[in-house]
C-alpha cells in the first residue's frame, strides 16, 4: 500500500460541521434501583466530520465533544464525551481494498464508587465519612482489513483489531485491559440472489491482573435477496473459550435478521446469541433480540420507533440482568440545515442474580441539530 502526500493534498474535501443542542429529563438521574431522583440538563454536542476523496482512496475524520449541565445535580456538570473516529479507505487495484479505521473515545467519570473514608473526630476519636471517586475512562480501537476479489463469485477478507480500556483509578470490579483480535472471511456467491460465507477468528484478552482468555470462533453465513425491498441473513457456529482458573467452554453462538426497505417505510428484526470473556475468568453469554421501524410520514417529518430484549448471563451464576428497552423519536426539518427532534425512551433491568438491584429509567429529551455541508462538488454538480 502506498499513498502519497501529494494524493492527500489533491483530496476534494467535504466538510460538515453539526450542533446538537438538547434538553432532557430524566427520573433516575443516578440510575439507582431505590430512592430514585429526577433531574433536567443541557447537553451540547459540536461535531466535524471531514470526507476527503482521491483517485483510489478516502480519508474521513470525525470528532465530536459531548457537555452536560444539570439543574439541580451541579457535581455532574461535564464534558460528558470526547470521540474521534477516523478511516482510510484505499482501493490499489480494481481487486484489492484496504481499510483503516480508528476509534478514540474519552469518558469522563465513566464510573463511579461510593467508598467510606476515616476522618478526624472530635477529642481524638475518628469519624467516617462517604465520599465518591470517580474514574475516567479511555478507549482506543484499530482495525486494519484487506479485502481481495478472486471472481464475480469469491472473495475473501483478513481482518485484525486492536482495543484497548484504561481506567484513570483504580476502583473495584475495573480492570485495565488488552483484547487482540485476528480473523478472517471467505464469501462465494452461489446464485444471483444468495451469498454465502465461512468465517472464523481468534481473540485473545488480557486483563491487568489476571483471569487471561482465548476465544476461537468459527461460523457459516448465509445472505438471501429476496427482492429489492426484502433482506434475509444467518449465522450459525461455535466459540472456544479457554481461560486461565476455569475449564475451557464450548458455547453455540449465532444472528439473524431480516430487513424490509419499502418506498416510504423502512423495517428490520434481528436475534443473536455471542459470548465473551469477562476479567473475573468466566465467560458471559448475550442473548438479544431487536426491532425497529422507521417511516417518511411527510417530506419533512420522519418518526423512528426501535425496541430491544437481551440478556448477559455470566458462567459463575454472578450475573443474570435482563434489559428490555423501547424508544421513539420524532424528527422534523424545517429548513435544509436545521433539524428539529423529540425523543423518548424506556429501559428496565431485571438483575436475577443479585436482589435489589432493578433499574427503571424513562428519558424525554427536546432538541434541534444544526448542520452545513461546506467544499466538495454539489449534489447537483456530481450528478
């Protein structure tokens, strides 16, 4: 692969800058499963987003910064997000297509912990005192990929990602860690309408302390166009899970979903069922189940509506959460660059394992985004 400076500068670059404004109320403001408190707060969100494109390839960056300002819980107001993504896409011949991209996501007061401290009391006796420490928390992810066309019918990719988690403190149940992954695909076209596939990868993760893991995956994929308007995909196959302090597993892990594209609506169901290592040596197995729906109800109002069931049921018997969720969003464009949205939402969590730790959260959130598309060819002109 090799992409000179000189194609970079020649680059036709796009940008689009967007402001998202919002106001949001919120009844379990610490997400807490008893003594709930409600709160409102300010989120203010910038974003760019720059598309340059070349003779073979292109390069897009993105970065957005999240804020947050509660009315009565002062103690949160924050910069809530800072995210940048990039990708490079280069196209070297007529057959081979490399990938790039990157992800850096920095979270302030990821979590949090409640934690006693002893202070000094009066006539020499101590005192105690709670206080909450917070810990920030860092995420960072490369996955480099290379795909080759053999025939109208074969074609194959090799992928590998890189992610690591950082936490600035170290709190209970957080842990530091490394997860390695290297995998690979096989597609053949086995008629005009049906694609099908072999895949398998390997994952390894390390953990700072301790509990390291192996996963060995393989499946088989099967992709069916129905017709222009209806998409159906599978996957079946199994993951290998070797741990350090715990027998190795052998789980069935799998998806499906079908998909309806129709002039003015737009639908789509999946299930899966994956499987993860967990730093306290077990593996932690997720069902889940999703939906939605989104629909043009006029040239300038769109309503999207999008339900979810999963559960994360852990090897140990220590975790078995059950969170069902729906939301809707109204969106409204009155002008070319302003959006105007409404959105609500629902999600319970059921912790089976644990008594006393259900959640209930409802959110109503108002709000407008501003975007421009600034360089570049019009639509217009690229037609």
């Amino acid at each position: 692969m090799c992409i000179g400076i000189s194609e970079i500068y020649a680059y036709d670059w796009i940008y689009r800058p967007s402001l998202r404004v919002s106001i949001t109320w919120d009844d379990n403001i610490e997400d807490e499963p008893i003594d709930q408190e409600e709160d409102f707060f300010l989120t203010i969100n910038p974003r760019m987003r720059m598309t340059g494109r070349g003779e073979r390839s292109t390069l897009t960056l993105d970065g957005s910064v999240a804020g947050e300002v509660y009315r009565e819980f002062e103690e949160f107001n924050e910069i809530s997000s800072v995210t940048f993504n990039g990708n490079l896409d280069y196209n070297p011949s007529a057959v081979t297509r490399f990938r790039l991209p990157a992800t850096f996501i920095f979270t302030p007061s990821a979590e949090t912990a409640r934690e006693t401290i002893t202070v000094g009391g009066e006539d020499g006796v101590p005192a105690t005192a709670q206080i909450t420490r917070r810990a920030d928390r860092y995420i960072i992810i490369v996955g480099p990929s290379t795909r080759y066309t053999f025939s109208e019918r074969l074609s194959s990719t090799i992928f590998g990602r890189y992610r690591t988690t950082q936490y600035t403190e170290d709190l209970a149940d957080l842990e530091d860690y490394v997860v390695y992954t290297l995998g690979g695909s096989m597609n053949y076209a086995l008629t005009r309408k049906t694609t099908g596939g072999i895949n398998a990868s390997y994952e390894t993760f390390d953990f700072e302390r301790e509990n390291d893991s192996d996963v060995y995956s393989s499946s088989l994929s099967l992709r069916y166009l129905y017709n222009r308007n209806v998409t159906l995909s599978a996957s079946g196959g199994a993951s290998y899970i070797s741990t350090e302090n715990q027998d190795s597993e052998l789980e069935m892990v799998g998806s499906a979903r079908c998909s309806l594209n129709f002039e003015r609506t737009r639908y789509f169901l999946s299930v899966q069922r994956s499987v993860d290592a967990s730093d306290f040596g077990n593996t932690v197995t997720r069902d889940s189940a999703r939906g939605g729906l989104d629909a043009d109800l006029s040239r300038r109002l769109e309503m999207s509506l999008n339900g979810r069931i999963s559960r994360y049921e852990s090897s140990d018997g220590t975790e078995d959460l059950i969170i069902k969720s729906i939301s809707v969003q109204l969106d409204y464009k009155p002008l070319e660059h302003l959006t105007l949205y409404l959105r609500g939402s629902h999600e319970d969590q059921d912790e089976r394992a644990v008594a006393g730790e259900d959640l209930r959260i409802n959110r109503v959130s108002a709000g407008f985004i501003l975007s421009a598309r600034l360089g570049g060819a019009s639509p217009r002109q690229r037609e």
